[in-house]
C-alpha cells in the first residue's frame, strides 16, 4: 500500500525541481532578508528574489494568455513556500491564485497586475497591506500596528532572528492546467481540488511545519 509520505514525496518529484530551487527572498551570506521601499510613505518591504519575480511572470503570463484567447486550457496558478530537509519538500504554506475574478468573467486582479510594472499585488504575494509580502513586512519590519496573527505566525516561523531566516526558504508555482494531475489515482484536478489536496496531505505530514490555517 502506498504511503502517504510516498504519494507527496511522487507528487512533489514531478512537478517540483528541488536540485534547483527558487529562493524567495533576496538575502546576504548571513540569510538576512534584504528590503526595498514601497509605496506613497516608502515603508520598507522584504524584497523578493529576481528569479521568483520572473517565474511568477512567466507562470501567470499563460494564464493571461489563456483568460485573453478563451482557450480555457488553465485554472489559474498554484504556489507553495517551502524548504528542503533531507532531500525532500517541507510545505510551510500553500495557495491559489484563480484565474478569474469575482463575477467568474473577467481576469483577477491578482493575476493582472502581472501585465505591468506594479508589484502591489502579484499574484497574491504583493506589496501591498492584504498581501502576503506587504503584511509579513508589516511584522517583520515593525512598521503596522494592526498587525495579523497569521503573518504574525509566518514571521515566528520564518525568521530567526529579526530579518535573518532561520534557514533558506523557496517558492513554487504553476500554471494549472486542466488536464494536470492531483495527488491521488493519476487523476485530473480542478485548481480548488488541488489546493485542497496539498493542504490537507500536507496537515497530516508536517502539522508543525505547515502555516495554512484553513483546509487542514
């Protein structure tokens, strides 16, 4: 019979390329966050890597594509935060970024603001206040007096030390594409059902390790 640890340890080979992984945040030798300005008062915001920037792009780029043409061949984009341990894939938090907004018509706004310069919200890891980045920057950075709980428990998790991680933290994300393959019978999974897969599998596997707080 097949583990469970088997099924995420398959799952996660296929689609995620640990031998090459993408860091998430621009960091120095001694794994310190750097940070940037941001917005109209310039708060200071943990800064992303290049690479996660240019895969976000590049992933939401074919569901733009897709929304635009009507080719309805993708669902929108799923993500994991992540690190490595003895070779294999420790899920810290996962999510979606649906290719539609809320009337189920036009393109989310998540995903358009990928079109341009604007990194406020992108795809759902943005700048801005309500977006993972802006908010964990409002913990991290001290610079928010309402700050959330859940950000609050990423920062505990994350951080070390002030800005310092407490080991190298990644980022994946793919466009979602109707006939992709879930965690379980090699079947194909809507995006809704995917994101309820991981987190639920993920629960089980690394209840200590794993920040969502819904779907468990």
């Amino acid at each position: 019979m097949t583990s469970k640890h088997d099924i995420w340890q398959t799952w996660t080979e296929h689609y995620i390329d640990a031998d090459n992984p993408t860091p998430l945040f621009e960091t120095d030798e001694s794994l310190t966050v750097q940070c940037k300005n941001y917005g109209r008062n310039d708060r200071r915001v943990l800064k992303r890597t290049e690479t996660m920037e240019a895969l976000v792009r590049k992933e939401g780029r074919k569901v733009i594509d897709d929304w635009a043409h009507s080719h309805d061949t993708y669902h929108g984009l799923i993500y994991l935060m992540y690190w490595i341990e003895n070779e294999s894939i420790v899920p810290l938090y996962i999510g979606k970024a649906g290719k539609y907004g809320r009337d189920n018509e036009k393109l989310s706004a998540n995903l358009q603001s990928l079109q341009g310069a604007s990194t406020g919200k992108f795809a759902r890891w943005g700048d801005s206040h309500y977006y993972h980045i802006g908010d964990l920057s409002a913990v991290v950075c001290n610079h928010d007096k309402n700050k959330k709980q859940k950000y609050k428990s990423w920062a505990q998790q994350l951080f070390a030390d002030g800005r310092q991680l407490s080991q190298p933290t990644y980022f994946w994300t793919k466009a979602w594409r109707k006939d992709d393959i879930g965690l379980y019978h090699e079947s194909e999974v809507s995006l809704e059902q995917l994101e309820c897969q991981i987190i639920g599998l993920a629960s089980e596997l690394y209840p200590d390790q794993l920040l969502n707080d819904k779907g468990t």
